[in-house]
C-alpha cells in the first residue's frame, strides 16, 4: 500500500523512489549487512564492496543522494569500518566529482568511486575521430580531474556499468566487434580504472521481458 510500490518499473519492479524515512533506511542496510556478516562472515563480507543506489533513479538530484548515501554509508561502517562504500553510480559520469566535494563537506566515508558509460551515451558524438574511443577518452578525462583532487587523488575509480551499447535488444551486442571493443577499452583503462563490470553477457535479464521457456 506503500505509494511507491503502485508506481514500479522493469521486470523485477523496481521501486525508483527514496525511501521515506532515512532513518528507517540506516536500520535496514544495519541489518542487511549484519545478516551478511553472520551468514558469511566478517572477513568474507570484507571483500565486498557496497556500492549505493543506481543512477539516481527516483531521486531529483545529488542533493538528495546525498541523503541516501549519509544513512547508507553510516550504517555498513556501523557494522564494521573495515567493509567498503561508495557511489555515486551515476550514469554517464555524472556528478562524480560533485560526490567528492559533498562526501568531503559531509565528512562522510568513501572507499571507491563508481560510475557508468556507454558509447552510446549522448555525450559522444557520432564520427569516425571520436566513435570507437569516446569511452576511454571520458574516463581518462574523469580519472585526471579526480587524480587533480587532493580528496580523491588515491581513491579507487570502479566503472560498474560498459559494454558495446546501452539497452536490451541492441543489435551490436552479441557481435565480433562487441568482443573487439571490450579488449580494447580494457587495455586502454589499464591503470586508470581499478574495476571494469560489463553490462550485461546476455540480453536475457530481468530488465526485460520474461522468455517463454515454451516457446519452440
């Protein structure tokens, strides 16, 4: 009955809104993650890394991520100071910097940085010169403006969303230069980012349409 739950998107509907209650979200990451410190264990869950939200859905601007992330980033060191948080997990990255300089005001943790491109992304432009290298060109231009900020100079820089193209059914996907592109990026990020994540192996997620397992 909750009003953001009559409101969903994707398959799996998603809940794209804030939680209404910041304090009532500290206590369910507190507990989130304590489950997974007794399901798993301390030094186990130390690997992790928690990374907050998605591209800012539902949220108007990094103003009130920052609310998220506050209540989010105080809870998982509440449990331990050993386990790792970061964001913004913007998309197109944006805002990255902006995170810094709110985390650095807020005197709040931050163990890495995240963020996601495409090539597809409107910030490339459509030519033979800037195509195929607008990605790693992007993020080299990031990693330089962060490396320049005393604040984030040392801080691990994780790119948790990449590929060919954005969007399920895009028809680069599943092609030889799909391949070609990910080997490239990968060594031309080589020393500038510390994670690469690509999204996704198969257009058979829960962002779409459910698949007939039926169907001939």
């Amino acid at each position: 009955g909750h009003s953001p739950c009559n409101n969903t998107s994707l398959q799996y509907l998603a809940i794209t809104a804030p939680p209404s209650s910041f304090d009532d979200w500290y206590h369910l990451v507190q507990a989130l993650v304590q489950h997974a410190v007794n399901t798993f264990g301390h030094e186990e869950v130390k690997k992790w890394t928690f990374e907050v939200w998605n591209e800012l859905w539902g949220l108007n601007n990094i103003q009130q991520y920052m609310s998220l992330y506050n209540a989010s980033a105080l809870a998982v060191k509440s449990v331990s100071s050993d386990f790792m948080i970061g964001g913004p997990a913007t998309a197109r990255l944006q805002y990255v910097s902006e995170f810094v300089n709110q985390v650095t005001a807020m005197n709040l943790p931050f163990d890495f940085l995240s963020t996601h491109m495409y090539p597809t992304d409107p910030q490339c432009p459509k030519n033979q010169e800037w195509g195929p290298n607008c990605l790693p060109r992007s993020v080299r231009e990031l990693k330089k403006n962060l490396t320049n900020n005393p604040a984030s100079a040392n801080v691990p820089l994780y790119l948790t969303e990449y590929s060919v193209g954005c969007g399920v059914g895009y028809p680069q996907h599943d092609t030889s230069g799909a391949a070609a592109f990910a080997f490239r990026t990968i060594s031309e990020l080589e020393g500038v980012v510390n994670l690469l994540s690509w999204w996704t192996f198969s257009d058979v997620f829960e962002e779409g349409t459910p698949i007939d397992q039926h169907a001939e």
